[in-house]
C-alpha cells in the first residue's frame, strides 16, 4: 500500500510538498514482515522535480500487519492534523480529502 499526501489539491510545482506513506510486506527466513515507511517530498528547483527524503522506516522482522497498519494510520492522522489531507494512491488516482482527525489526539510526529 502506497499513499501520497499533500496540503494543495494536486501536486503543483515548486510549490507543493508532500508525504509518501508505504506498507509492505518482505518474506524472510522466519516468515512475512511487514514495513512501514514515511517519506517527505519537497519541489527541488535545480532538479525540477520532487526530492525525497526518509523520515522514519521500521523494518522490525517482527512487525505483524496490524502494527504496521497501526503506524501508517497513526502517521496519517498525525500528517492531516498538519493539513496534508489530498491524498493520491500509486497509481496516480485522486482520493477524496481526508480528515479523519481525531482531535482529543496528541499529535506524534514520527521521527528517523
């Protein structure tokens, strides 16, 4: 699962910036795990496009599918508390703006 998330309608350039949010599952020899990643994209002038940066990625052997929907989830409520609530999936196809905020939340950063 990949989403993309930003505060303006649609990615507009050197303006927009956005945050990529990724659950997925990696065999190992113990079984499947799950990863959660959270990325930061921001328009690059010189590049002319958009730069990404990771800002946190769990990739415990021991992450079940619901812990690590449990991030993404957190991490996406967390991102609509700050506006970033147009969302895209990887195949380009627009979503309806989210605002499941829950406001009583404090809101938690994910750090790297």
């Amino acid at each position: 699962m990949i989403e993309t998330l930003y505060k303006t309608q649609a990615p507009e350039r050197e303006k927009s910036e956005c945050y990529v949010l990724v659950l997925t599952a990696r065999v190992s020899t113990r079984g499947t795990a799950y990863v959660f990643m959270e990325e930061y994209g921001q328009w690059d002038n010189d590049l002319q496009r958009f730069r990404y940066t990771v800002k946190s990625i769990n990739t415990d052997e021991q992450l079940t599918y619901t812990q690590a929907l449990d991030l993404y989830q957190t991490a996406k409520r967390n991102l609509a508390r700050h506006g970033f609530i147009h969302s895209f999936t990887a195949d380009g196809l627009r979503k309806e703006p989210w605002s499941n905020v829950t406001p009583e939340l404090e809101p938690e950063m994910a750090t790297a």
